[in-house]
C-alpha cells in the first residue's frame, strides 16, 4: 500500500511539473508570436509610410526614382502607372501635405506576404504651372494644379532577404467619409506668403 502511495505521489510530482513546464512553454510561445507580429507591424508601417510619401515625391517633383528601390520591388516600380502619367510634369509643386491613414495590418511572423489597408490624402498642395507649358494667348490661371484623389487602397507587402517591400497597391474605393475635426487644422488655412 505504501508503494502504491509513493507511485501516486511521483506521479502527481511529475504531472505538476510537466503541466507547469508546458503552460510556461506555450506562454513563452504566444509571447514571442506576439512580439514578432508586432516587430512585423512595426516595419511594415514605417516601409508604407516613407515608401508612399517618397513615390508621392517622385509624382509630384520628378524625384529619383532610383530610392523607390528602397521601399518597393522592382516590378512595382516599373508597372506603377502613376509613377509614369507626368500628371504633375508641367507643374511646379511649392509644397504639399501628404498623408495615409492605416486601416488595419494583416500579417503573422511565419508569412512573407502581408497586407495593410490605407487612406490616402493629399491635405495640401501648392504649385503652379512651368511657364513653358502655357500656350500662347494663355495665362496661368487656364492651367489649375490637378487634385489628388483621395482614396482607399490595399498595400501588399512581400519578404525577400528578410526584408518587407511594397509590391502591390491596388484601389478599392474613393468614396472616403471624412470625420469631422475637433481642433482646427491650422494647415487648412490660407496664409499670403511673400
């Protein structure tokens, strides 16, 4: 009887430890998943946020695209039909605010590919037109600086080297409710510059 006893104890003992052992485990586990996934989310809003508001330059004030590598993969670049309109080419931008608005983030740390939703918005935008893009008999004011259409997209992102890039972006609305502020936005204002 008292072996039997002593067989219970151990392996009570051992049940204890090895359900401990693993309850430590699985929390070490989902702590580092989450640390991961968090790490990933970190890049990925950082390469989003400097990439777009490079290739916005680039739109804008015929940047070097030679930096967009950067941030975006070759096949992005080359296909980014935006990049290449010359919508802004007779047009001198001044200055603008550009900005996106993260909708949500997918992506885990065993993926190589992940996707974030974003609001575009182009707040502000000053410029004015290339004098020798006005045709004779024409002032400036004949040629308005085209908008920037705000709008929602899907950016996708893919691991190569163990580095995200931007390799898609691909609309999905332009229909954007805009929240009211409750501060006044002082970059709205119109300020005469000399």
């Amino acid at each position: 009887m008292e072996e039997l006893n002593k067989y219970q104890k151990s392996r009570r003992v051992i049940r204890y430890i090895s359900t401990r052992i693993l309850v430590i485990g699985l929390i070490i586990m989902l702590g580092l998943v989450i640390m991961l996934t968090m790490l990933n989310i970190s890049n990925l809003y950082i390469i989003s946020s400097e990439g777009l508001a490079l290739r916005a330059e680039c739109i804008l004030k015929n940047g070097d695209r030679a930096k967009l590598a950067e941030y975006f993969t070759e096949d992005f670049i080359k296909n980014d039909s935006k990049l290449y309109d010359g919508k802004y080419s007779n047009f001198t931008i001044n200055s603008y605010d550009y900005a996106i608005d993260v909708k949500n983030i997918n992506v885990w740390p065993w993926q190589s590919v992940a996707s974030m939703h974003v609001i575009e918005r182009m707040k502000s935008m000053k410029g004015n037109v290339n004098p020798s893009a006005i045709s004779e008999g024409e002032t400036s004011a004949s040629y308005p600086l085209p908008e920037w259409e705000t709008a929602e997209y899907i950016v996708t992102f893919r691991k190569i080297d163990d580095k995200w890039f931007i390799s898609g972006y691909s609309f999905v609305t332009n229909d954007i409710e805009e929240q009211p502020k409750h501060t006044p936005d002082m970059s709205l204002i119109e300020t005469e510059q000399p």
